[in-house]
C-alpha cells in the first residue's frame, strides 16, 4: 500500500511540474525592409502602358526583404491626398494610376506568422503626362518647424523644400492660421523660407503653394506647430552707427568717378540715404562707409532695407574689407562683393530695376551672391584674424553706380544692422 501511495504521489507531483510550469516566449519574426527600385526618386516616369488619356498602367518594383512573406504596395496622389493600397505576394505589382500627376510610393514588408511590419523609405516620382507638357511642382515638403513641435514665442523662421522637374519655380505662397486648414496667406517667397509673428499657448497650422513659372501650382500638406513661452534674450546691439540714415555723422562720403558735367544728389533724404542723379546722369559711382570693430571667431548677421521704384543699368554693392576707402582708388572692391543688386561683368543682367524689402532678399531674386562672400544667404557672417585690420575692425561700404543707365527716383537704403548672433 506504501509503494501504491508513493507511486501516486509522484505522479501527482509530475502533472502538477508540467501544468504550473511557464511557457516559452514566443519567437517574433521582423521582416527586413524593403528596397524601392522603380519608379525612381525624384525622376519623370516615362514607362508604362497608357490605358486612356488620362491613365497609364506602371509597374511598381522593390527588392525582397528578408522573412518577407507579401507585401503591401502604397500609393499617394500627391495632388488629391488620396492614397490606395496593393498587396502582393511578390516583389512587384502593376497599378494603373493618372498621368500627369505627382505620386509617393512606399512598402511594408510582412511575415505570416508575425504582426510585426516593416517599411521602406518613402519616393516620388512624376507619372508622365502627354509629350511636351509642362510639370507641376511637387508639393514642398516641412524643413522646420518639425511637425507638431514647439517654438518660442516670436518671429519664426517657415522653411520648406521644394522641387520641380522643369526646375522653373517661380514663388511660394504661404497660408498660416489657427484653423485646419490655414485660410490666411500670411506672405509670398521667391526662397524656401518666410519669416512669422507666433504667439505663446497657439497651435498653428501651414501650408505652401508651390507655382511655377507658368502657372502650375501643388499645394502641401497641412504643418502644424505650437508657441510657446520663450526665455528672454538681451538683444545684441547694432554695431553700425546710425544705421537709421539719420545723418548722425557716423557715415562716410565718397564721390568716385562721375561723368563729366554730370549733376548727383547722393545724400540723406528723410531717414534713408539716397542715391540719385539729376540732368540725365549716366554715368557716376559713390560710396558710404564707416569702420567697425568686431571679433574674430563670432559669427554676425547683417541686414538692410534698399528699396527703387525703377532704375537702368544701375547696381548697387555691399562690401566687408579691411583695406581703407579714403586709400583705394575709384573702384572700391576689397574684400569682394558680398551682395549684388543688379551689377555687370561676371553678373551682367542679373538683379531688378524696381524693388523694396531686405537686401539679401531682393538680391536673391537674380543675383548669386559671389563665391568669395563672406556671407551665407541668411546673412550671416563670421570674420577670421584675415578679414580683420590690425585694429580688430572691418569697413562696411556701401556703393552704388551706373553705366549708361539712371537711377531713376533713387536707390535707397535705411535700417543698415550688423548684430552679433546669439
């Protein structure tokens, strides 16, 4: 009976070992990802069988992925929004989809026995429409602010990216609201960025409408960001002296070459210097300047206001130098050229005759700034032990001419700012 009991009491104690004992954890299987290989990035689709004049069949193709069972195939009409999804046990599939319109594609790689998906990057591409035609922008895409991210309050820096395969953009149009979508066009841009006023405790929303030199527009998807309480900054002083063109005695005056019997009237006029001629002047050259210490190794933002309601042949420059004015001859070039408004030579027909707003902006608008500026587009500017003269100083000259041309109402400049960057 002993031996009984014991035997049973065995077997119990060998159930009870495999009931209570846990379970293996289960073996997760993750695809690998996907390798997109046509239609290609950024690229004019020019294959693929038309199905009507308004469709054409393409062929979608991708690189296995490992542990890969099937996959799904996702398309997005980047004009509409509308997107539609293709599953496919293989590592191809063929959709018949608009012609003339700009597409993403993207695919997620799937294993049978797992949940667990993995995606591929995502492309564009553009499905070509009839021969000849014109493309339509692809819709800019966020830089910064970064989706539903916070700033401080104040102005705001929108930038985008923005691409066409005609290479022809002509202006962005900018949309920024509290509502979704953005009703308000808070400016245009001829660059891929736009200064805003933001305020604490507000979700934004915005939205770009990319236009081409013809006409064609793509509108974006919708951004969002919020403001928020920023810490203050002491703002950094300007360290050009009567920046405001109040004629303070801060400015220096030069009247390089003029032709011969020719009148000017270079001078202050209510708050702005002025560049202008009278009797038909057409040909002169005059330049302000003072000198300015900064420092090397820091980095510095310049700006201006310039403004012409209509000029000929006339140009106007800004220089960074060491070398004295009063030392150089008529041609004042040391340093180089930092900004170009409308010039000659190596920049012949680039600028505007007509314009009004910050220096670097206008400029953008058709003159490169030179290789061997010192600033970037922003502005900025940072001075190496070269650039400086023996005092820690730098000349900041601002010249303006023209060659058989005129300066028609005058070229104008006000707000001049050099400010250290914080």
């Amino acid at each position: 009976m002993k031996a009984l009991s014991y035997l049973t009491f065995g077997v119990l104690l060998l159930s009870m070992g495999f009931s209570c004992g846990e379970d293996a954890d289960p073996i997760i299987i993750t695809p690998g990802k996907a390798s997109l290989t046509f239609p290609e990035n950024n690229k004019d689709c020019n294959e693929g069988s038309i199905v009507s004049d308004t469709e054409s069949e393409v062929t979608f193709r991708w690189t296995a992925s490992a542990n890969a069972d099937s996959y799904t195939l996702q398309i997005t009409n980047m004009d509409s929004g509308s997107k539609q999804s293709i599953n496919s046990n293989s590592t191809e599939a063929k959709v018949s989809i608009l012609r003339a319109t700009p597409f993403s594609w993207m695919v997620i790689a799937k294993n049978n026995s797992s949940s667990v998906t993995t995606q591929s990057d995502t492309w564009a591409f553009y499905n070509a429409g009839p021969p000849g035609e014109n493309h339509v922008p692809y819709p800019a895409t966020v830089v910064s602010p970064g989706l539903g991210s916070e700033v401080n309050e104040g102005t705001v820096s929108l930038e985008w990216s923005g691409s066409d395969l005609d290479n022809d953009i002509a202006s962005y149009e900018v949309y920024m609201d509290q509502v979704n979508p953005p009703t308000t066009m808070v400016g245009t841009s001829s660059t891929n960025k736009l200064d805003v006023s933001v305020s604490k405790d507000i979700q934004y929303f915005w939205q770009v409408i990319s236009i081409d030199a013809i006409g064609n527009k793509s509108t974006s998807e919708v951004f969002n960001f919020s403001g928020k309480e920023g810490v203050p900054v002491e703002p950094s002083a300007n360290l050009v002296q009567d920046g405001e063109m109040n004629d303070t005695g801060k400015w220096s005056y030069k009247q390089l070459w003029t032709g011969s019997g020719q009148d000017v009237e270079h001078g202050f006029d209510n708050g702005e210097f002025k560049f202008i001629g009278t009797a038909e002047v057409q040909q002169t050259n005059a330049i302000i300047w003072q000198e300015i210490a900064v420092e090397k190794g820091k980095t510095y933002k310049f700006s201006a206001k310039i403004r012409s309601e209509g000029s000929t042949s006339s140009w106007l420059e800004v220089y960074f130098g060491k070398q004295s004015v009063e030392a150089a001859g008529d041609d004042y070039t040391d340093g180089g050229a930092e900004v170009f408004v409308k010039s000659f030579g190596d920049n012949e027909n680039c600028g505007v005759d007509a314009y009004n707003g910050e220096i670097l902006e206008v400029a953008s608008g058709g003159c490169p700034l030179p290789e061997d500026s010192l600033l970037d587009a922003n502005g900025n500017v940072t001075f190496s032990e070269g650039d400086l003269t023996s005092n820690g100083t730098i000349f900041l000259a601002i010249k303006a001419g023209n060659w058989d041309g005129n300066f028609g109402t005058g070229i104008f400049v006000d707000n001049v700012v050099l400010k250290e960057v914080e």
